[in-house]
C-alpha cells in the first residue's frame, strides 16, 4: 500500500505478520523480496527462541536485529532478484525493473505478467522462465 511518499507491505506467516516501509521510489519487488526473506531468516535465526520471549529481555532478543536487517536491506535483494531492463515507449527511454526470482520461479505459467509504474503510466510486462521481457505494453489501473 502506499502511505504519503512510502510504500509498505506486509505479508502473514504463520502467527507472524511482517511489516516493511520504503521510500517511494522504491519498487514493490524489491520491498517484497526483501520481506519474504527476512521472515524466513527471522525464524531460522530466533525460531528456537520465540517461544521463550517473555521469559527473556527484548533488548537481548532484538540485539542484533537491527544491523542484520540493515545489511540485509544492502546485500539481499541482489541475490534474491534480477534487474531487468525494459523499454518504455511513452518515455521512450530504457528502465530498470527489479524482478524478485520467486516471482518467476514459482510462477505456474508462463510468462509471468507483472505491472511496473513508471511516471504515472504502466508497463505491462510479459517475462519468461528465464527472466527475458517477451512484450511489453502500455495499460491502464483501475481500482
Ligand atoms: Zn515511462
């Protein structure tokens, strides 16, 4: 959603809902891969222990929280994504979408549509298994 000039998502998993904000210029993608990482790490890394959190201090329980998501934030969405690059006919100018892999990988059928805000028009995009644009056209939101 989008809140003034940041974007948050959130998604649910589990018991736990995870909640990330980034500026505006900040493509969705990225925000989402971003989050489904991080709630994996987060219970891979505090699992063992979130059952005992109110039997310790949160300031332990959240003592390396903050600079692991922050490295996160600069290294993780590489490694996670793709950049793609992408022409804009109505700027007429190229554009770099980021593409997170699950969005490809786990897709059942291909291609994968995605819609990218660009300037305050849209790109439908169609991308392939391996990550390639196979059209790109201009449409409209509603909502
Ligand atoms: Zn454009």
């Amino acid at each position: 959603m989008n809140k003034g000039d940041v974007k948050i998502v959130y998604i649910k998993k589990n018991s736990f809902i995870y909640i990330i904000g980034g500026h505006i210029s900040v493509q969705y993608q990225i925000l989402e891969a971003l989050i489904e990482h991080l709630s994996i790490k987060f219970i891979e890394i505090y699992g063992d222990v979130l059952k005992e959190i109110f039997d310790i201090g949160t300031d332990d329980f959240f003592k390396d929280f903050i600079s692991k998501i922050e490295n996160s934030i600069k290294h993780i969405p590489n490694q996670i994504g793709k950049i793609i690059n992408v022409y804009c006919r109505i700027c007429g100018e190229y554009v770099n979408v980021y593409v997170k892999d699950s969005l490809i990988e786990d897709a059942e059928d291909y291609p994968v549509a995605l819609v990218y805000m660009h300037h305050g028009h849209s790109l439908l995009l169609y991308i392939d298994a391996d990550f390639k644009v196979r059209g790109a056209e201009i449409v409209s939101i509603t909502g």
